[in-house]
C-alpha cells in the first residue's frame, strides 16, 4: 500500500490571513470560479488542502496580481 503525505487542511480564518483577503472576497472568488472551492471535511466544517491556497498564490503571483 503506498504512503500518503500528510496534507495539511486550512480552515477559513488560516486561507484568509495567508491570503491577505476578507471573507467577502473569498466567498466571491469561490462563486465566479476564480478561488478553489473548499473539501468538505465533515457536516459543518470545510477546508482547503494547503497546497491548493499556495498554488493559486503563486498563480497569482506569477500573473502579476491579475
């Protein structure tokens, strides 16, 4: 059986500080497909993979911020 890497979830407060955006803005990006949606992780809780929020960083970053 092959080894998983442990993955690292980000909750909504910890994308938004790494981010450097508000809730409103994330709920914006999520809806026009502009930010990755979030995992469900169980009924009330979601996340995202930390890989995923650092992706779309250096996307963004690369893009010069477009």
């Amino acid at each position: 059986m092959p080894r998983l890497r442990s993955v690292r979830i980000l909750r909504r407060p910890a994308v938004l500080a790494r981010a450097g955006i508000s809730a409103s803005t994330l709920e914006r990006l999520v809806r026009r497909g502009e930010f990755p949606r979030p995992l469900k992780i169980s009924t009330r809780c979601v996340g995202w993979p930390s890989a995923v929020v650092d992706a779309w960083l250096r996307a963004r970053v690369e893009a010069g911020g477009r």
